[in-house]
C-alpha cells in the first residue's frame, strides 16, 4: 500500500521512536535512508547510537544530498522506507551550495511516485526564538519550506509532543484517494 506519511516534532520528541514502531509492523526488510553525514566525534556517536537503536536488520542508504536517487533505490510496490531526517538534509543542501527549493520541490514530486510506505521524519524548527544571525534565520526557513510542501505531498503528517503523536493529516479512504479529482461518487436513493 502505497502511503507518504510526514512526521514533525522538536528535538528529543519521539519522532524517531514513532517511525520506527510503523516500520516494526510491516512485513519484510525496511530500508533507512540516512542524511546525515558524519562531520565530527559527536556526529559519529550520534549516527552510532540510532544505527544500534533500529538493529541490524534494516537496509541503509547513505544519501546526505541525492534524496531522489535514494528514494528510488529503495522504492517498490511492499517497500517500507524511512527517511532520516528531513531537517539534516536542508543543512546538507545549504551547506554544499544547492539550490534549496529546487531540490525540494524535485522531491516533493518523486513522492508522488512512490510505489512503497515512505516515512519522513523532520524536525520542527520554527516554534522557538528567532535566530540571532543569517545563516541561521535561513536554515530555519527553508526547513519550515520544506516541511510545508512535504505535508502538503504526504498523505498523512503526525507532530510528536512528549512521545505522544497528534495526527494534523489524515489519509483519505482508498476510495477517495482512488477517485480522478473533479468526479463526485453517484449517490444512490
């Protein structure tokens, strides 16, 4: 069943844990596509800590820039794929002078695509202070960009507070989703 499910929340949330609980319950080798790249000790550590987290049995893909191509390495009709994270990924981009928008919006159009579950984990950076200088007031409105268009494109958007998830998305019925746009289902009676 095809399904992109976008998962926000703050450092610490639980983000992590809720996706990979969803990964849990599907049947076969889930794969994680990893953003992050390692650029110190504590980064190592980090990306240490939730590759023992999730366990031996996940397929990883490293792809710090090239989302799109990951996304189609491990996409197929019983795929289940987790993209870690959304945010990391922004900063990759800024930081290897890519055209931000550009490279989100290529994504947002390579989840339409999709034929397995993604699942896109994302921090949500604009509910604290301003940030103090340009660099990053630029970071966090391109991630809060890039959170906009990605929920818009997902079929179902979770915000974790606390370890607990609030649904801001639905998926539609399989019906509705099923249904070319424009066209009412003929009511009976």
């Amino acid at each position: 069943m095809k399904r992109v499910t976008l998962i926000l929340g703050g450092a610490r949330s639980g983000k992590s844990r809720y996706a990979e609980a969803l990964a849990r319950r599907h049947k076969g080798v889930p794969a994680y596509i990893a953003t992050a790249e390692i650029t110190d000790e504590e980064m190592r550590e980090r990306i240490h800590h939730h590759r023992e987290q999730r366990g031996a049995h996940w397929r990883t893909i490293e792809a710090p820039v090239d989302l799109v191509t990951a996304l189609r390495q491990a996409d197929n009709a019983r795929s289940f794929t987790l993209i870690e994270c959304l945010t990391v990924w922004i900063n990759n981009l800024i930081y290897h002078g890519r055209d931000v928008a550009r490279e989100v919006e290529r994504f947002r159009q390579s989840l339409a695509k999709t034929k397995g579950q993604v699942v896109i984990v994302s921090n949500e950076v604009g509910l604290g202070i301003v940030p103090d200088n340009a660099l990053a007031r630029r970071f966090r409105d391109e991630a809060g960009r890039a959170n906009q268009a990605i929920a818009d494109a997902a079929d179902e958007v979770v915000f974790i507070a606390a370890g607990l998830p609030m649904t801001l998305k639905k998926p539609k019925p399989a019906a509705q989703r099923s249904r070319p746009k424009g066209k009412a289902r003929r009511r009976r009676g």
